[in-house]
C-alpha cells in the first residue's frame, strides 16, 4: 500500500511503533511472505496474512494477535 510522500504500510507501522510499541500489527497482502518480507522485513511480534483470505481467518488472527502479551 502506498501512502504520500511514498510511505509504505511497513513504514506507518515502524512509525506507530516507535511510538506505541505494545500496537498490534497484522499485515495483508497479495504477496506470500517471503516475498513481502524482501521490502518489509518481518518481525516476529507482527502477524501476516497472505490475501484472498476468508473473514474468519482474519478474525482469528485478530483474536490471537489481542490475546496475545505485547512487547515491554
């Protein structure tokens, strides 16, 4: 997703973070995560999500992300 000024999601969410580290992240995208990770690089607290997906897949990593201990 491109954003002005040439923000990426990745950038908006390091920047959010810098500033709320306990934020929950999910990223979506067409691409698999391999091939995300070579422009974004995943960090092990952020959840990926590879599109089409089904709303309660989503659902479910939402769950999981919320019920999940944030960082420090």
């Amino acid at each position: 997703m491109m954003m002005p000024e040439g923000m990426t999601g990745h950038d908006l969410a390091e920047k959010i973070l810098a500033d709320e580290p306990k934020l929950k992240v999910i990223y979506t995208s067409g691409y698999s995560a391999n091939v995300f990770a070579k422009d974004a690089p995943l960090r092990p607290d952020i959840a990926f999500l590879q599109k089409p997906y089904q709303p309660h897949k989503l659902a479910r990593l939402v769950r999981e992300s919320l019920d999940t201990a944030g960082a420090p």
